[in-house]
C-alpha cells in the first residue's frame, strides 16, 4: 500500500485497515509457530504498512496534513464511537 493512496482514505477507514492488518500479522505469526509455512515478507509488509498508516493519522492529528474531501469541498465525517 503506498502512502498516497492512504493519504487518500478517510479516518474510520484506515482504523478499520489497520485492525485488519494486525490480525493478518497476528494470525500469520501463530500459524508460523505451529511448523506452517509462513509468508515471512507478508508480516514485514503488513508491518510497515501499519506504521505508514499510523503516520498519516498523526500527521492529520498535528494539523500537518488535511483529511480527504468529498466532492463539494466538504469533509468526510469521522464515524469514531
């Protein structure tokens, strides 16, 4: 997943992103312990494209980086519970 394309999802979406990544990491890792086969190159990519994820979200946090638009010139509402 490349930066731009993050920087180009909404903020509930990418927490949904990473949730999903990290249970993928999670996953992977224990089926490794367990004598499987596992895809060492898809845990360090999923790795860092949780750590890119999580740079985007803070660098929206500091105000450093603006949350994508819709059409219209609004903001994309955040769904956080």
């Amino acid at each position: 997943m490349r930066a731009r394309d993050i920087r180009r999802r909404d903020g509930a979406d990418l927490e949904q992103e990473i949730k999903r990544l990290q249970d993928e990491v999670f996953h992977r890792r224990f089926h490794g312990a367990n004598e499987e086969k596992a895809d060492r190159g898809l845990v360090r990519k999923n790795k860092r494209d949780v750590a890119r994820i999580h740079t985007v979200l803070r660098a929206r946090a500091l105000g450093r980086e603006v949350a994508p638009t819709l059409p219209g010139g609004t903001k994309k509402e955040s769904s956080k519970s």
